[in-house]
C-alpha cells in the first residue's frame, strides 16, 4: 500500500472514529459556550446588583415575577439541568444519524432567549421565595459554577442526548448554551420588571 495513501487512511480513520463517538465540539465552540455562560451570569448579577429588598421583590402585576423570582427561576432550573440531565448523560442515548447538531444549536440560540414566545414554567421551577434575596443570589452563582465545571471536564459533549420538553433531544454542549441562553431570556426579563413606571425608586 502506498505510505502516502495508508497516513491518510489512518488519519481519515480517526476523524471518523471521534465522530461517531460523538466528541464533535471543536475548541471555538466550548470557548464559545464558556463565554456564553459568563456573559449570561455577569448580566444578571449588574441586572440585580445594588437593588432593595423592595425592588428586588416587586410585581409588575399579580401574575408577573419579580426580580428575585426570576433569579430563583433560573437558579432552579439550572440546578434541573445539572441534576437531571447532566448526570446522566453519560448513560443515555446516543443521537440519531439524521440529527443536526449545527441546526438545533442555531435553534437554541434563536429561540430560548427571545421573549415574544411565552413558555409555561414547569411547576418544580416556580418561584416560591424558599431563599432571602441574599441566598437567591448565592444560589445561582453556585449552579452557574456547576455548569461550567461541567463544559471544561466533559470530554463527550455530542455523543449523547436527552429530550428537553420543548425542542426534543439536546446534546450535552446544547444543554450548556440552553441554559445560558435561559439566563438571558430572562435577565431581559428583569430589564422590564425595571423598566415597569411603578418601579420603586
């Protein structure tokens, strides 16, 4: 066999080999995630940093959250994610062969933060003010710390997926832009709630 033509065997080899073991995440798009979640987080907390107890708890309306209960929101589902999914994601399915991931990135990031579509929260993720401000705060710092930890050790972030009630089976590097991508659909959130004329001063 020609030595030319057996490099590029082996080589095209392995390329195939870490696709279908599902480790398709180039460097730009982890360091793309990476930042992502730090953005996210950092616009949350200037979003919320300085305010009152009473700013930090008022309503718009009786049937809107306030700022603190969108904090709690996000923290409460990002510890969902780190619970439920992010544990066991080494165990489960492996993604169809029809399956984009590139289409279902592009989705995420399109979609999950744009607020002209309303989404029911599941009620495990309702705020019910279990945590002062304070906590709240602390909370969702700490599971923001998860996720991260989590996107730097996971060698495997594409081989395997679980199905998110909205937009169907999510890879492990999805899960991480979704959850950033929550933070920001909802920091916009407290941008309103702060922007509302009834507004404690």
């Amino acid at each position: 066999m020609n030595r030319h033509f057996a490099y590029r065997l082996v080589a095209t080899l392995g390329v195939l080999g870490a696709a279908l073991a599902g480790q398709g995440v180039t460097p730009a798009e982890k360091q793309h995630a990476l930042t992502y979640l730090e953005q996210t987080r950092d616009q949350l907390l200037a979003a919320t940093k300085g305010l009152s107890e009473a700013q930090l708890k008022f309503k718009p309306a009786p049937d809107r959250w306030s700022v603190i209960e969108c904090v709690e929101h996000l923290t409460l589902i990002e510890g969902m994610v780190s619970q439920n999914v992010f544990t066991k994601l080494p165990a489960a399915a492996a993604p169809s062969a029809a399956w984009d991931a590139q289409k279902v990135d592009a989705l995420l990031l399109a979609k999950v933060p744009d607020r002209s579509e309303k989404f029911q929260a599941p009620e495990p993720a309702v705020p019910t003010g279990r945590w002062t401000p304070a906590e709240t705060i602390d909370q969702f710092v700490a599971g923001r710390k998860q996720t991260v930890a989590f996107l730097e050790s996971s060698p495997d972030l594409r081989g395997h997926v679980v199905n998110h009630p909205v937009f169907g089976p999510m890879d492990g590097y999805e899960w991480v832009i979704a959850v950033a991508a929550h933070t920001e659909r909802h920091t916009k959130q407290i941008l309103e709630v702060k922007a509302d004329r009834n507004f404690p001063q």
